[in-house]
C-alpha cells in the first residue's frame, strides 16, 4: 500500500486500518462514520457519508448531536442504528417527493369480476 497523498486520506487510512471489519456489519465506510468511540483525536475528523444520505448528528461531527447511548454501542448496533436514519431519511425523501414505495390505495376490481 502507497503512502496517502492528503490529510484527508491519510485520516480515512487510520480510521479504515482502526475500525474496519471484515466480518462484522458494514462497509468500512459505515463503519468509520458509525464509529462509537467519541473520545479519539480523529473522531470529529473521520470521514463520514455523503451529505445527502448520512444523518444530521453523523455529519454534525459532535458527540453532543448522538442518539442517546451511541457512544457506548458496539459497531455493530451503530452501522445498524446509522442505517435505520439513512432509511428514514431516503423514505421521507421519497413522501416529499410523491415516490412512496407502497400503495396507498386499494387496487379496485373490474364491475365485471375480472381481473
């Protein structure tokens, strides 16, 4: 592996060669960003998700913005408790935008009685 070009990249690295495992839930991206552990110096700095699907309290980068209990959660529970935000996050998204995933009306049946 060639050294990091960026500060950035060379966070991602420590953060990735930290946090990520392979037989545990997750990419190593969802990992690094649901990472629990609040009181390392590259916590605020590791990257997280795209601006439009991670969660405002991941993207806020404060320990003071987590669900109640998220630093002490395992990163199992916190890839599991990101994703139920991304997915509350892209299913009021889709509401808004008038996409929603599931009829919302009964599908009526010809008078005839065929179908």
């Amino acid at each position: 592996m060639s050294a990091p070009k960026t500060r950035g990249h060379a966070i991602a690295a420590y953060c990735r060669e930290c946090i990520h495992d392979t037989q545990a839930l997750g990419t190593w991206r969802e990992q690094v960003a649901a990472c629990p552990c609040t009181d390392c110096l590259m916590w605020r700095f590791r990257p997280v998700q795209d601006a439009r699907s991670a969660p405002d309290w991941i993207k806020a980068r404060d320990p003071d913005e987590l669900p109640e209990g998220f630093p002490g959660m395992d990163q199992g529970e916190a890839v599991r408790t990101m994703r139920a935000h991304v997915a509350a996050k892209a299913s009021r998204r889709a509401v808004q935008a008038g996409q929603s995933e599931h009829i919302t009306t009964p599908l009526s049946t010809p008078k005839d009685g065929t179908s």
